[in-house]
C-alpha cells in the first residue's frame, strides 16, 4: 500500500526524497511493477508524484512509523 505525506511533512521525514525516482500520479504504478519490477510498498505518495524510495536510508523504520 503506497503511504501519502505532505510535502511539508516530507522535507522533514524524507530529506532529498527528490533525488529518488518518481512517476506522476497520473502514471501506472503497477505497470512500473510489471515492467520494471518495483515493489509498490517503496513507493510514497508526496505532493503529485510517487517517490520510490527503496534505496532510501532506513526507509523500512521511516515507512513503519508513518502506519
């Protein structure tokens, strides 16, 4: 499940979030899953874009503290 975060909120939690990849929210995760194999649960939903934070620093504690 993809977790959504203000902006504001994320330049605290996720610093430099923007030098990940992203995709527009007007874009197909799931076809990013199936053509480049993805895994949807890195995804983090800031502003209008999709941010796939896989290779992000402790993203697994981050992402859990957000639930």
């Amino acid at each position: 499940m993809v977790k959504t975060v203000r902006i504001k909120d994320a330049e605290k939690l996720l610093p430099n979030y923007e030098d990940y990849p992203n995709i527009s929210v007007t874009g197909s995760l799931r076809g990013m899953r199936d053509q480049y194999g993805m895994i949807l649960k890195y995804y983090v939903r800031i502003g209008g874009y999709y941010y796939y934070l896989r290779s992000y620093p402790n993203i697994d504690e981050i992402l859990q503290q957000m639930s």
